[in-house]
C-alpha cells in the first residue's frame, strides 16, 4: 500500500519534504499548493495531514495530482525555484523538459473531466510552464 500526504494550507511543500523521513510507509508527499512561503512551514504542528491510500484515488484526480507534482519539478528544474531537498537552485532543462512534456500530456487526458472553471487554469499552467522553459533555454545558451 501506498500512502499520499495531502495539505490544505498554503506554502506547505517545504514542510512536507522536510517531514518525509518521518513517515513510515513508502509514498509521496503532496501539497496541494506550490506557493513556498518559508515562515509558513514553521508552524506546522497546527495543521493536520489526511493520509489516503493512493490505489484507492480514482484516475482523473491521480493525474491532477501528478500534474501538480510534475508541474513543480519542472519549475525546479528550470532554475526558478528552489529545489526542497538540497535548497539549491538546480537547473536541468533536459528533465525540466520531460516534466513539462508529460504535464501536456496528463492535461490532454483529464480535460474532458475538468469543469470549465478549471479548464483555463489547467492550460494557463501548461501555457506559463512552455513560456518559461524557451525564457530559460534562450538564457543558457
């Protein structure tokens, strides 16, 4: 069984990656907001975390939840953010670049589930991520 942390709070992912070492079973851990505001996490013990076993997430919402997190590497792997487990700038087009490829492809998958609030966002997400990796390439070269 696989178990999957998910936060509610703003700014929680460092604090996730930080507590990793502390959950007994294999899985990943998930925030639901990408936003990394440092003097959130500190007070972490306010907030509770739902464990779920990831078998049991039905596909569609699986696959927003790998967007979320292939989303955010991709950010990582561009330079533009910091990498939470070695608080470093890590840049990797090459990766940056498979991570933006299968958020596309996950975005094709899910779209006809998505509401047509979420729609623009998923795209604009996807739209952000392209731009920014030609910005970012056009300025390693």
């Amino acid at each position: 069984m696989v178990i999957i942390l998910i936060g509610s709070a703003r700014g929680r992912t460092n604090a996730f990656f930080k507590k990793r070492n502390k959950v007994k079973s294999r899985g990943l851990l998930v925030s639901s907001e990408s936003d990394h505001d440092e003097h959130e996490h500190e007070h972490d013990h306010e907030h509770e975390h739902e464990a779920v076993d990831i078998a049991s997430i039905d596909i569609y919402p699986l696959l927003g939840i790998f967007t979320n997190i292939l989303s955010e590497q991709a950010w990582q792997f561009m330079g533009l953010r910091v990498r939470p487990a070695t608080q470093k700038i890590e840049k990797d087009m090459n990766r940056a670049k498979v991570a933006i490829d299968c958020v596309a492809f996950m975005i094709d998958k899910i779209e006809p589930q998505l509401t047509d609030a979420e729609k623009p966002k998923m795209r604009g997400l996807l739209t952000d991520l392209q731009i920014n990796f030609i910005r970012q390439q056009g300025s390693t070269q």
